[in-house]
C-alpha cells in the first residue's frame, strides 16, 4: 500500500495512476489531518510526500508517519525552490 500525501490534485492522481499500473494499491490525500485519519485505518509500507502541502508541512507528516508505521519506506517531493547559497557556498 502506497500513502500519497500531495496537495496538487493532478500530480496525485498521476502517481496513483502510476503506482497502480506497477500493481500497487495506492490512496491519495491532500493534508496533515487527511493523513492522520487514513493513517488510523490502512497500513502503509511506501509514501510519497510533498514538502509543502497547503499550509501543513511535509516535514511534520513524515514524523507521524514514522510513529505510527515505523517501517514504512518514504520518498518526499517538492517544487520548492531553495537557493543554493543557501546550503552551498561555492558551485
């Protein structure tokens, strides 16, 4: 079972078309608390999830995944841009 935690609608059900064509079953939610409550109900071995979602951060929903599925395999997504001098001082 593969968790999608994205706010871009499209962009999720892309990935859930995707993940469903390579056979898995996969659900798609668009916030924190959308998350919690699927969470409560489905165990999830892989999620996908975005950075930024609305106003929720992604950072917050990979730590409560982690609690409450300790195994699952996550992969996070942004579009968020950060500059690089940001974290690098040189190229």
């Amino acid at each position: 079972m593969v968790l999608i935690v994205e706010e871009d609608r499209d962009l999720a059900n892309n990935l859930q078309k995707s993940f469903a064509k390579r056979g898995f079953i996969a659900y798609a939610v668009n916030s924190f608390s959308a998350t919690c409550d699927i969470v409560k109900k489905i165990f999830f071995t892989h999620a996908v999830v975005d950075l930024k979602i609305n106003q929720d951060s992604g950072l917050e929903v990979i730590k409560f995944l982690n609690n409450q599925q300790p195994n699952i395999k996550i992969v996070v997504l942004t579009g968020y841009a950060i500059p690089i001098n940001k974290y690098h001082t040189s190229i």
